[in-house]
C-alpha cells in the first residue's frame, strides 16, 4: 500500500505547462500545481490553468491549483540581454522607476526603493545569490557596490531587509491577478509577504469583492509574520514555509529552527502547512539530489508538513518529472520508516472546534488500535478530513465529496485522499485504487456528523472493506451520511 501521506507542490513553467508534462507530474504524485504570478502574461496563466484542469480530468485525479500572488516584491526591471553577471567590487546604480537598463544602471521600476534603503544597508539579488552594499542614496538613484557577485536576470526579485513595511499587501496588479484567478476558479490563493493579520484581512475583502472566496496560503517570509504568527494561523486557511526570503530577513542559522516552530504551530492551529524552497534545487539540472537535499526533504516530512513543494526544478528544470518522483520516494520511504507522529495537542484550536477536535483524535486512536485500513469521512468543505489531518494519522483518510471545488482543495491536507462522488456514492473500485489490494475482512472506520437542530452530533462506525453499504449509510435513515 503506497504510504505517502505528505503532498507534493510542483510550480508550473515553461519546462512543465505542455498538457503530456502535467499528465505525468500528477502520475509521479503532484497533487498542488502552483502557478507563480510574479512571472508570465494573462493569456500564459489562463492556459496554463485551463491545462492543469484539463490533466486532472484525463487523470481523475484531484490537483488543487494555488495561485501563487506576486505580491509587494521588489524586482528588477528588462536588462539589456536579458542577464549580467556582476563581479565583487563593481560599483553600479539602481535606477528607481526605471523599466529598462544595463550593467551600469539596474533598472527597478518601484520608485520607492530609495526612500527604503541608507548607506551602509545591503540589497540582494534573487535568493540572496548576489548582494550589494548601498553607498550613496538620493530621490530616485542608488549608488552600490557588489559585496557578493553572480548572474542576475531580468525579473529576479530585491530585497532591502525590512523594507516593505508600508507597502500595501496587493497593488492593482495583483488585483487584476485575483479577478483572473476567480475567473478561472483556482482553489488556493498564496498571499506573499505576508506581514500581519491585516494583510490577510485586506485580500479576503478584495476576494469577496469580486464574489468567490478562496482558502488562503500565508506565505511567512518576513521577520514581522513571525513575530505575528499566532494571529496569522488564525486569519488564514494555510501556511507556506518560504524559505527563500525568509533566510534573507533572518539569519540564515535561524531558518531550520523558524521552520520547525513554524510546521509545529500550524499543526497545533489545523492549518495545512507547504514547507518551501530549494529542496531539491540541484535537480534543475543535476539527475540526482544530493544527499544534504534529500536529508532536507526526508526532515521536513518528520517536522509533520503536509506538503513539500519543488520551485525552478519544475518549474524550469530540465527534467521536471524525475524531480517529482524523486521527491515522492524520499516522502514515501522516510514515512515507511516513521509512519508514526505524537499525538496533537488540544490546544491551538478554535473554542467552537474544540468538541470536533476531541472527537477526531478519538477517531485516529480507534483507527490506530483496531488497525484499520482507512479512516473514512464524508464532506461538504472538508472541515471533517483536515481536522482528521491534523492528528497525523498513520493510515489514509479517505474523504468522498460530491463537490468538486472541495475534491481539488483536499489535494493538500496531509493523508488525505479525495474521492470524487458526484451521485453520493462511494464505489469499491474508488476504494481499492485509493488503498490498493485489501482483504474482504479488513476494517475501515467510518466517521461522520449527523446534522441536529443545536449541534452536529459526531459518531463512527467500523465497517468491513467488503461492506460497501457501510460506506454510505447514515445511521438514522440509511442514506449517505454528512460531514462538515
């Protein structure tokens, strides 16, 4: 039985966006398909949508589409040729509100970089790969000297620690981005650079305005989302672990540790949280991972992530299902060998959740000691599948829905598997492709809540594999039982 309760995240680009690429990606074990706003023209991400839907049809397979909003990040303008290679102590001037430049004049087409920066301050270049430091500041130049060189690209992102304080979380692009995205129906939006609540607050507004709420993703990759974390898992649907930003707001030694505090905490708050960033960044080109990379992936799965996410090695590597598959046998290997995690604490939870709560973990001890297959829960929005996820159950949640928008979001919650029933009935041949080859008198635990004029009131069941009925049986009435 294939054991993998982790998810994988695969970017979208130009290595991975032709329809027979995204059909294998799903087939190696994508379950998210992120697409990255800050690059690519409307019509780009219009088709590139259209064809990860069109790939999770051929396959019927859930693949949730996350939405990834540039956001108030800095970045480069054109370069002349498109790249530069920078060498340490060459001496050059950031052009603010500038849209075209070379070697000499970077161009960078916020204009408010230089009210951000003072002399003596750093400036990085893409994931802290080239640095500068600031010598000279006035309305809209900066004068700089390259501390640590490399190649820089049009479009690569900038960096002045601490220097998007009072930027608004969305501009009008992102706007547009977002009217696109409901357009479309993505299922996950990634809020970037998220700093407080507020932040979040802002772009639910922004999406009710436009009359189709999705989940939330708040990136943390700021020093101020950490010192707000608390009220950011509140606010939000989901968390990213954004490593690469983040790694240049703190220090570097500092990030496994505010990685760890932060999967442990999204856990405790039930929010699916992706842990992101180079995790397999050598693959981009290299045939292999090395060992530090697959030691990075195989200790994000024992913090208890629900999903692991690969960037350029997808996005623009030069094999991008060989990365996936990789990641999944290393995810897969590593839960064979620690399939177990300690149990959740109650704490961390919504008040009004907190019943649902109690009862979901003695749902996952039943499962545990009777040792079923499977935990069984049908759903309308998936409440009742992520809070089962939040125990870490070490046998799959199986979560039939009739909806489809709530099949794709259940991509993303840890060892849960979406069943899509769209006639209300759960299938054995969808229970064996789910869970492979299983004996006639295996049990699987069925649970549910039975809507009540007060409260919804929970129960479960244990039911044989061979008892299809049992799957689908409210235990009033007979018919199909309901779920949060």
């Amino acid at each position: 039985m294939r054991r993998r309760g982790v998810q994988i995240v695969c970017t979208i680009g130009p290595a991975s966006r032709e329809p027979e690429v995204l059909e294998r990606l799903i087939d190696a074990g994508m379950g998210v398909a992120r697409v990255n706003f800050a690059h690519g023209t409307e019509d780009q991400h219009r088709e590139t949508i259209q064809r990860i839907r069109a790939a999770s049809r051929a396959k019927d397979q859930p693949v949730a589409v996350l939405q990834d909003l540039a956001g108030p990040k800095l970045r480069l303008g054109e370069l002349e040729g498109d790249r530069l290679l920078l060498h340490q102590g060459d001496e050059l001037t950031l052009v603010c509100g500038a849209a075209k430049g070379n070697a000499q004049s970077l161009p960078v087409p916020d204009p408010d970089l230089a009210q951000e920066v003072r002399p003596g301050g750093p400036i990085v270049i893409g994931d802290g790969a080239v640095e500068l430091e600031v010598l000279e500041v006035d309305a809209h130049k900066i004068r700089a000297r390259v501390l640590i060189g490399g190649e820089i690209a049009s479009g690569k992102g900038i960096n002045a620690p601490g220097g998007l304080s009072e930027r608004p979380i969305i501009d009008e692009q992102d706007r547009a981005d977002l009217k696109l995205g409901a357009e479309l129906e993505v299922d996950l939006v990634g809020v970037s650079y998220v700093r407080t609540p507020d932040d979040l607050a802002s772009v639910r507004r922004a999406l009710r305005a436009l009359g189709r709420p999705a989940p939330l993703v708040a990136k943390i990759e700021t020093a101020r989302a950490l010192e707000h974390l608390d009220g950011i898992l509140a606010r939000t649907d989901a968390v990213m672990v954004a490593r690469g930003d983040l790694s240049l707001e703190i220090p570097y030694q500092r990030v496994p540790i505010e990685q760890k505090r932060i999967v442990q905490a999204a856990i405790r708050a039930g929010r699916p949280v992706i842990t992101a960033t180079q995790m397999l960044h050598s693959m981009v080109s290299a045939s292999r991972p090395t060992r530090a990379e697959a030691t990075d992936v195989a200790n994000a799965v024992l913090d208890g992530t629900d999903a692991v996410m690969l960037s350029d090695e997808t996005a623009v590597g030069t094999d991008p299902v060989r990365v996936c598959r990789t990641m999944a046998q290393i995810v897969e290997e590593t839960q064979t060998a620690f399939p177990d995690f300690p149990e959740t604490p109650l704490d961390g939870m919504a008040e009004e959740l907190r019943e649902l709560v109690v009862f979901s973990r003695a749902a996952v001890r039943t499962a545990r000691d009777v040792g079923a297959a499977a935990i069984v829960t049908w759903s309308r929005g998936g409440l009742a599948a992520r809070l089962l996820s939040r125990q870490r159950p070490s046998v799959p949640i199986l979560a039939p829905t009739r909806f489809e928008d709530t099949w794709r979001r259940l991509a993303l919650p840890y060892g849960v598997r979406p069943l899509l029933c769209p006639h209300g009935r759960l299938r054995p041949e969808q229970v064996q492709a789910a869970l492979g080859k299983l004996d006639a008198q295996d049990l699987m635990l069925v649970v549910g809540h039975i809507p009540g004029e007060q409260r919804r009131m929970p129960w479960m069941a244990l039911v044989r594999v061979s008892d299809s009925e049992g799957w689908n049986r409210d235990p009033r009435d007979g018919g199909p039982f309901s779920a949060p």
